[in-house]
C-alpha cells in the first residue's frame, strides 16, 4: 500500500523523504471506506479485506518515520501513533529514533500498547562507532536509553540488530573492529538485559 506518493530522496532540490497525507491515512484507519481513496495506490479490491482485519502495518520498513529533522516540522509520525490508537490498529514499527521514548509518543501509544511491537534498529553497542556508521541518527547510547524506557513502560519491544557485523567481516570492516572492539556479543548482553527480543538481521 503506498498513501501519498514514492520516496522523494533524488529530489536534489528537496532530498528528503516525501511527507505522507495524513488525512487519508486517518480515512484509511479509522473509516475503510467503501471506494479507494485517490491518494492510495494499489488494489483496493486486495486491500481493504485486510485493513477490515486488521493486518498489522509496517511502519518504517523503508523510511524512517520518526526521523527527527522531518518529524520536528511534521509531526506526522506523531500522528501516525495517535490515528494507530485511536482505531485499536496492530503495527510494527521499526525505528533508529529516540523519540519514539519521549512523553508525547508515550502518551499517543500508551492505550494502544498491546498492539504495537517497537523495534530500535542498533548496530553496535558503541558510540565512536554508531556515529560512524549512522551519522545523523541517534546514537546507539540514546537508543538503548529509548528501549530502557518503552520496556519500563510495559511496550512489546525488541532490538533490532540490523546489520549483524560478525566479530570478524568481510574485510570491509575488520581493521575498524580490532581498532575498537567491534563485538556482538556486548550489544546482545545488553538487550538481553532489557527483557528485549532480539531480531538480527544481516541486511
């Protein structure tokens, strides 16, 4: 299902993700209305059997809807969690942002929690090098912070190990690991820890 348009990143004039029409995710969720929207694409006739049973969405399997340049002027992600709410709507929501643990999140998912499984993408259980990798997104310190929170607060959460770098790579990265410390297993004793599920991936 794409609502509102493709991804606007080669745009060199405006290289950010293209920001979803909130108002027809809002008729999607929470009307399913009888003929398809303009602003969705795809088969409606495939479709709206699924969002009658509640299928659970995706959130965030290619863009990050919680990024916090585009959210700070959108808020769109925001409303997403309410709109979710609102309808009792399951989804999966796949993040490398700390803001999905700040109160107003909280306060939008909170009478939804029971349907919602928060994934935190994190690489490494090290700063220097999430900085390196992911520079721009949260470091993985924050992350393993918003996860603390979500679990303390009662949310289905899980670590999302995503790529999973082996203590010894490819090559591409095997120099960087000796240099500092670069080890798995410290990032899955600290899920661990949490009470998190993991979710490794190597991709």
């Amino acid at each position: 299902m794409i609502v509102g348009g493709w991804n606007n990143s080669r745009n060199l004039d405006h290289p950010f993700p293209r920001v979803v029409n909130i108002e027809c995710l809002r008729q999607l969720l929470l009307k399913i209305p009888e003929r398809r929207p303009e602003c969705v694409y795809g088969s409606w006739r495939q479709l709206r059997p699924l969002l009658l049973n509640k299928l659970p969405l995706r959130v965030g399997a290619v863009t990050d809807c919680f990024q916090r340049y585009m959210e700070s002027r959108t808020h769109t992600g925001l409303e997403l969690l309410k709109i979710l709410t609102k309808a009792k709507y399951p989804a999966q929501i796949v993040t490398k942002s700390d803001l999905i643990a700040h109160d107003e999140y909280l306060d939008a998912m909170r009478e939804n929690k029971n349907n919602l499984l928060i994934q935190l993408s994190i690489t490494t259980a090290y700063d220097n090098i999430s900085s390196h990798l992911e520079p721009g997104a949260p470091l993985s310190s924050k992350r393993i912070q918003a996860l603390t929170r979500l679990v303390q607060e009662g949310f289905f959460t899980a670590a999302r190990i995503n790529p999973l770098f082996p203590v010894y790579p490819d090559g591409t990265l095997t120099n960087l690991a000796q240099k500092s410390n670069l080890h798995g297993v410290a990032l899955l004793k600290r899920a661990r820890n949490l009470g998190c599920l993991l979710y490794l991936s190597s991709t």
